[in-house]
C-alpha cells in the first residue's frame, strides 16, 4: 500500500501546474524554506505560500481514498 500511495502521490505532482508542483519538490524533496523558494524563482513569498497551499490541497483530496 505504502508503494501504490508514494506512486500515485508522484503521479499527482506530475499532473499539477508546473508551478505548484516546482514549489512543492523545492519545499519537500530539496528541504527549503518558503524564503529560500521566494529567492530562487524571484516570487514573493505569499505567491510561494498559495502556490503550495493550492498544490497540498489538491494532494489532499486525491489521497482521500488512501485515508478512509
């Protein structure tokens, strides 16, 4: 199970807007702050925020399946 939810959640990034899915690899796979992702695509940091909230929302609702 754990190998089906770790594929379908690659699967999930790879179908976000390219965007959301570059914040959520920077912040999760590469480990920086919302600060350090701001700096590095020339973004604001709120723009950063909604981009990942957007993204993490979107994570959410497909994994539901996953979590009943």
């Amino acid at each position: 199970l754990t190998d089906e939810i770790g594929q379908h959640v690659r699967r999930i990034i790879q179908s976000l807007p390219p965007e959301q899915a570059e914040v959520v690899l920077l912040k999760h796979w590469e480990e920086l702050t919302f600060a350090e992702i701001a700096e590095s695509l020339n973004l604001s940091q709120n723009t950063v925020a909604s981009r990942y909230r957007y993204a993490i929302e979107k994570l959410q609702r497909s994994l539901e399946p996953f979590i009943r």
